[in-house]
C-alpha cells in the first residue's frame, strides 16, 4: 500500500517551507507523502497527476488565489472530493470570506500563525480517512474474491452430487 499524499499550495516560500517542515516533524510523518505546489495553477496540473487524502490551500496567493484554485479542482473528476484547508491570515475575519470558502467546499480553515500541533493533527485524521478507506476497499475485494470462491465450490459441490445421483440411477435402472 502506497502512503496517502499531502499537498500544500502556497506562493510564499517561507510559508512553504514552514508548512513542509512542521508536517516532516510529525509524529506520523512516516504514513503520508508531502507535495508542494508554489502556484494555483501547479496545483490544479498535479490534482490532475496524483490522489491526495487532504490539501493545504493558501487562501492569499498572487496569480490565481485560493478560492479560484478550489473553484476550478471542484470542476474535475479528481478534484471533486478532495479535502481542501484553507490556509489564511489572522485577518480573514470576514464572515462573507469565511462563508465563501466553505461554500466552494473548503473543509476547514488554519489560520497563521500556524499552530504546529494542529496542522499535524488535521493533516493526520485526512491521512488516517484515507487510509482506512484504502484498507475497507481492500477488504470490499477480498470478500468479493471469496465469495466467487465459494460460488465456484458449491456449483462444483452441485455437480459432483448430481453426477453422483445420475450414476445412481442408472445403476438401480439395470439393477
């Protein structure tokens, strides 16, 4: 099983790097792969590249901000369900911002400065949703494949009865 990937979107690059280096430091750092993306634009081509249990979203960025990136993942197959946090200023306590981005399906928002302990908690339970999904998708399979196998044996079982009963009577007809 392949580790879930963690993208993070955001122009700045000490931002970035803060972000990257905060969920490196993690205790379960281990179980997810971190992608970076310095634009919306790079973001959008690797959300059409990759499957990721959960994305970090800079709401203030300068080409194309975060609310446009969202907008734009949501019209794509593979962007339709994906997770996304919006990462914003202290400032953003504009009611209508806020409502805006949770209207476009943002799942939450982290606001700076970042508090390292709940980036890493968020980030986990997406990790651990995938995971779990990914392990209950297996499961789904494996149940499927024995129960195909168990088809099998019983026509098989059904065939060696009904092969014996024919023998039976034939052997009473001459009899």
């Amino acid at each position: 099983m392949h580790n879930p990937k963690v993208l993070i979107v955001d122009d700045d690059r000490a931002s970035l790097l803060e972000m990257q280096t905060v969920l490196e430091t993690a205790p379960d750092s281990a179980t997810f792969e971190i992608v970076i993306a310095t634009s919306g634009e790079e973001a959008l081509r690797l959300v059409l590249l990759h499957e990721f249990a959960v994305i970090l979203l800079d709401v203030n960025m300068q080409a194309m901000d975060g609310f446009e990136t969202l907008e734009l993942m949501r019209t794509s197959q593979r962007g339709a369900d994906i997770p996304i946090i919006f990462i914003a200023a202290h400032s953003l306590d504009d009611t209508s911002r806020l409502l805006k981005g949770y209207e476009l399906g943002a799942v939450d928002f982290i606001f700076t400065p970042i508090v390292p302990q709940i980036l890493q908690t968020k980030v986990s339970l997406f990790v651990q949703l995938v995971q779990k999904n990914t392990e209950l998708q297996d499961k789904t399979q494996e149940l499927a494949e024995l129960n195909q196998d168990l088809r099998v044996q019983r026509l098989e079982d059904l065939k060696e009865r009904n092969m014996a009963l024919q023998l039976e009577v034939i052997e009473r007809r001459q009899a």
